[in-house]
C-alpha cells in the first residue's frame, strides 16, 4: 500500500492514500490495518484515502507500524474482507451525506421554488405516507403511520402547506438518524462475532491436524466427528451422521446426512463421523450463519421487551382518542395536531432493541455470545447457578497423572490404546489421554473397528475381534458387566483418590485405569464468590465423576452443594426438581452429557471448549472459556434491565409532557416533533452506550 505520512504525534499516525478508498473496501482495510499486534486502533475515511492509527507510544514500533502499511496490497485486503461480503452497516459518512441531503433539499426548496411548486412537492412527497397509513389500515393497524399521516394531513386540511413540509421533513431525519442507530448496534454486533475463533480438523492424505477454520478453501477435506461443529458449507464425501440444523431450519430434531448430502455451517454432528468437502470459503459461510443468529435474536426477547412493545402498539390507540378529546374540548386544529404530533412507539422500539443489541455486541467481545434478549432477563432473574465440573470449573486441559495396568499389559500400551480410541471424542478427558500419549512419542494408529461412542458413558470399539470398552465405572462395570476385583478396587480408591478415573477393558477384563487430573480453573473461586455476591442463593456442582473427585473439586472452589456420580438423565432430573421448586436457573456445561440439562434450565450456558451439541442447545456460548465472563454476565443483564427499565421512564415522562404542552399551546407541533425526535434519537444512542468500562 502506498502512502505518505500526512500527520503525526507519538502514539497516532495518519498516512494519506493514492486516492478514495471503496465502499466495499472499508471493512476490510481497517481489519487488514488492524491486523497487527502493536496497532491499537485503526480507522478509514474512505473519502479522502486517508488512514488514521493508533499505537503505544511507550513502544519503540513506529517503524513497525510504517513496515506494516506498506505491506497491505490488494491480496492482504481480498484475504482480510474474507469475512465481510456485503456493507453490514450505514457508514458515518454516509449518514452524514444523508443528513445533509435531507436538510440541503428541504431549504433548498424553501428558499428557491415558487409556492406552487412547494405545495406540489409536499403533496408528492405526503403520498408516501398516506400509503404506509392506507397499509397499516387495510391491516387492521391503527399504529405510528397512521398517527403521522394524520397529523402531517392536519396541515393540509388547514391550508398550512409549509407547516406539513417542515413536519414530514423532521420526520424524515428523525427515520433516518433511528435506523443509522439501530443498524450500527447490529453492526457492532455482526463484526465482534465475526472476531470469535473456530477450528476444524483438515484431513491430508492419512493425517489430521486441527487448523483455524479460515484458513479452509474450496476443495479441502475435513473431518466431522460425534458433538463437533459443521464450520463450513460443504458435500458428504464419505461417512454417515445425524446432524443437528436447528440453528438455520428450526427443526429440533436431527437429520441423516450421507455421502452426497449437503452440510451447513452453523450445524453440528450429534452422532457419527463424516467427511466434508469444503464447498465455499469460510467467511461467507460463517458471516451467513452469524447474520441468521442475529436475526434470530430479534425473535427470542424477553418478557420486558416483548411488554414494551406490546405497549408501543397499544399506546397508538389511545393518542387518537386523545386527540379526538382536545377537539371536541378546543375546536382547535393545532393543539389536536400537536396530540397526533408525538407518539411513544418509535422511542419505545427504537431503545429496546438498541438496548439489546448493544449488550449482544459488547457480550461477543467481552467473551460470551447471547441468543436473545430473553436470556439476558432470565439471567437477571435467576437465583440458582449450576455448575458441571469437568471442562467448566475445571481447566479445559486436564492431565494424565496416573495409568494402572494389569493382566500382562504395560503403561504405554493402555495408554496406546486409549488414545486411538479417545481421539475420537470431542471433550477435554479425551484430549488429555490423547495429549498424554503424544507427550511419550506413542504413536497410536488405528488398529481398531469404528468406534461407537454412548452418551455420558464411554466408547466402545473390537480389536482382533475382542470387544474395547473405555470410560466411566458406571459404563465399564455396570452396562459392560467387567468383574473387578476387590484387590484392583482397593488399588485404584488408594492410587487414584480425587483424580477421575477412566476405566480400559479387553474382552470382558479390566486392563487399564487412567487418572485424570483435573485441576480447578484459575480464579474459579473469586467467580463462584462474586456470583453469590451478584444475588444466586444457590451455586451447585453436578458431576458424573466419582465422590471423592466431586469432594475436591467443590471444596476449592467454595462449592457446599454439589451430586456426584450422575448421569445425563439426573442431571436433567435435578433440575427439573430445582424448577419445579420455583428457582429460576442457569445451567453452565461443556459435553454432549450436559445437553439434557443445558437444554431444560431457564438458561443454558455452554463453554468455548465444549462440543457443538452442548453450544447449539445452549442458549449463550462463553467464547473465551474464562468463568469471570459469567459474572460479568449477570452484572450486564442487571445492567440492561435497569436500562431498560430507566429509558421507559424517560420516554413516557418527557414525551407526555410534550403531549401537555402541545395541547396547552405552549409549543407548536413543529417544536413538539423536533423535541420528540431528538429525544428518541438521544435516548436510542444513551442505551448503545457500553454497559461495563474495561
């Protein structure tokens, strides 16, 4: 990229271009500029071709920071916009240029067009209005364009044809400043969740290795196993699985795809293993099912939004009979325009969603992403937390400490064994043994048939004809029937207390016992401090791992209710219980066994590390896998509520006593409309303002 330094001050840099920069090109440029890691921030003023960067100062980089501007040509800014296909958003520079067409072409005619040819162009331009009226009618609406239509109509029928241009012209830029309004909030949002990383497993000849899933281009292979995500649009080459589309078709249950299918991204394998051929690239296929989330979320709000706008709708009636009232009370055309003049809809609709989508953005960027208005409310709402324990208050990456063995086998080939099986399954218990094994150099190949994997159990598979079973006791001893002995019992409660225990048998013996070390996540005790703190009454642990491990786990993390040994269906159980008893709660997990209860709690929180089935029923995803997003969670929903309750009070109070004015003949309804319009725009930016400062 070529440039010329245009001004500087230590720690800002604006560099001027070789000419304008193209819409389509925006996005891209400030994602490619910004692609660097001293760069802090980065912004494009496409109609000049200048770029304006910000860098720390207490850094020797400047020099850096010029390597780095030079670098970006055509191919780094194609690569970059990978993930913007479409404009998302009105720009700054085009509202502005809106603005100054909407005032420019309205004194222009003011000023320069004889009357008639002004009374002409305000009953041209008034049809636009009466249509939308005429339309909500033929509804069965009575709502704000036909409260505007009458009122702009009122002038007219007065013979105040400048009256009824100066009041459509502020509405006019009332319409506009709400929807540039409305449409960044979105953007904001659409662009942080396209910040949000995701992988896949890119298959190359015999090998797999998990890559970033925008580097995928057409043509690559990739693997899609049990509880995984489907990153990419492609077709089924080999291999059978029930895929989950609920996120882009709204079915709930899952469906075969086989070789030929199509797949989407945004979906995810709930059972089976298949192999995808990469159709489109990554970034139009990510940004497609993050839009259709968005639109979604508009969908799923919540109880207070929802009352608002049922209000805003039922509100519009009663203006109309207000208005009726002031005639026959005044016999005064104006004080009854300035009735119709303001209404409390558009401020009510305008703050709601704003109010919402504010906190959906800054949420994706603080670390967690939100479906829905609602489960910002249930989240406030809620008095009872619940925890599982491995991969959620326990890190991510837990680690073999321990490996058992008996009947002739020896540590490596358990742990041989148990990799090739557990690579297979997306959990952390899983990439622990396969971890574990590839820190030895064992070089496990698949010796084995396919593997079966049973929910919350473990997986089972045939080697030479012998039956492979792994996971937990309930799974091994209980459903596959293998004897332990009373000397290999006491041995694994002494050598293993407090580490899960991953169980090895071959044809019907116990061979192996794998500890698993599972540490608590850092600051997971501040967390469960601070929730008790934010007003839960109840922080509760449920795991399928054993007492003892449970024990351990709930006392470091001040955890005084906690169930061990459960499985999926308990889970599911104990909080119907807990629902039943009249608490409102949040369920947070990562695995295909917390599907279940994710799915019945009033909110289902699914970590970043967890599988795509625990994500797609969960009704936030925390994208970092940090717990202290959880608190930060419920201090933005409270935040939000509060907002939403105080930009209620606002709306109602100041637009009434405009109503009052108005009526009283203190102000005109062309200063009646002003207000009412700055107001609403004033309150809309108010709730897109941040909800925490970092």
């Amino acid at each position: 990229m070529q440039y010329t330094i245009e001004h500087e001050v230590p720690g800002r840099l604006r560099v001027r271009l070789n000419g304008a920069v193209a819409s389509s090109d925006i996005d891209a440029l400030v994602r490619a500029v910004s692609d660097c890691p001293v760069i802090k921030t980065a912004k494009v003023y496409p109609r000049i071709g200048s770029v304006m960067v910000t860098y720390d100062r207490t850094l020797a980089v400047r020099d850096q920071v010029l390597e780095h501007l030079g670098s970006i040509g055509r191919e780094e800014i194609d690569a970059a916009g990978a993930g913007y296909t479409y404009e998302l958003a009105p720009r700054t520079h085009n509202l502005l240029m809106d603005i100054a067409k909407l005032v420019g072409s309205h004194f222009g005619r003011r000023w320069f067009l004889p009357a008639p040819l002004r009374f002409a162009w305000n009953v041209w331009h008034y049809r636009t209005y009466l249509g939308h009226a005429l339309d909500s009618l033929a509804s069965g609406r009575l709502d704000v364009a036909v409260l505007d239509a009458a009122a702009v109509g009122i002038s007219f029928v007065q013979g105040d044809f400048a009256t009824a241009g100066n009041t459509m012209f502020l509405l006019d830029l009332g319409e506009t400043l709400e929807d540039y309004t409305r449409a960044q909030s979105q953007n904001q949002l659409i662009s942080s969740l396209l910040a949000v990383p995701e992988s896949a497993q890119l298959v190359e000849g015999k090998q797999e290795r998990t890559v970033s899933a925008e580097e995928l281009a057409g043509g690559d292979l990739i693997a899609v196993r049990t509880g995984a995500p489907v990153p990419i649009d492609g077709v089924v080459e080999r291999g059978v699985a029930m895929v989950n589309q609920a996120a882009l078709t709204g079915e709930p249950l899952a469906v075969e795809r086989t070789v030929g299918d199509d797949v989407f991204a945004g979906t995810a394998v709930e059972e089976g293993e298949i192999y995808v051929r990469v159709r489109k690239s990554t970034g139009e296929t990510k940004l497609r099912s993050i839009v259709s989330l968005v639109e979604a979320s508009q969908a799923q709000m919540g109880k207070t939004e929802e009352r608002r706008l049922k209000l805003a709708d039922a509100i519009v009636p009663w203006n109309f009979l207000l208005a009726g009232i002031v005639a026959v009370a005044t016999r005064n055309i104006t004080k009854v325009a300035a009735a119709l003049m303001v209404d409390y809809s558009c401020a009510l609709r305008l703050t709601g969603s704003v109010s919402v989508l504010s906190a959906m953005s800054q949420s994706a960027k603080a670390g967690y992403t939100v479906k829905g208005s609602r489960h910002f409310e249930a989240v406030a709402q809620a008095d009872t937390i619940v925890f599982d324990k491995t991969g959620t208050l326990t890190e991510a990456s837990p680690k073999v400490s321990q490996i058992l063995c008996w009947n002739g086998w020896r540590k490596d080939r358990v742990l041989r064994l148990a990799a090739c099986l557990e690579e297979h399954y997306p959990h952390p218990v899983a990439r622990a043994v396969v971890g574990a094994a590839a820190e030895r150099h064992i070089v496990h190949r698949e010796e084995h048939a396919e593997v079966e994997y049973i929910v919350a159990h473990g997986l089972a598979s045939s080697l030479g004809g012998k039956r492979v079973v792994i996971g937990s006791r309930h799974f091994v001893v209980e459903d596959e029937k293998i004897d332990i002995t009373a000397e290999q019992d006491a041995r694994i409660e002494r050598e293993l207390d407090g580490l899960t225990a991953l169980y090895l048998a071959v044809d019907g013996e116990l061979v192996g016992c794998l500890g698993i070390e599972d540490p608590l996540k850092s600051g997971a005790a501040d967390v469960v401090a601070q929730l008790k703190d934010l007003g839960f009454k109840h922080v509760i642990m449920l795991t399928g791992d054993n007492e003892n491990a449970a024990r351990r786990v709930a006392e470091a993390a001040g955890i005084t209710e906690f169930r061990a040994n459960l499985l999926p269906e308990d889970k599911h159980l104990t909080l119907e219980a807990l629902k039943q008893a009249g608490h409102h709660v949040v369920m947070v997990g990562d695995g295909v066994n917390d599907s279940p209860a994710l799915s019945i709690a009033d909110v289902g929180v699914a970590m970043a590390a967890g599988t795509a089935i625990a994500k797609e029923v969960a009704d936030i995803t925390l994208t970092t896998g940090d717990l202290q997003a959880l608190a930060d969670l419920r201090r933005m929903s409270l935040a939000m509520m509060g907002r939403l309750d105080y930009t209620f009070k606002g709306i109602i109070g100041f637009n009434s006593a405009l109503l009052a004015l108005g009526i009283g003949g203190l102000i005109t309804p062309q200063t009646s409309s002003l207000l009412h319009n700055a107001s609403t725009v004033g309150l809309g930016l108010y709730s897109s303002r941040p909800y925490i400062h970092s």
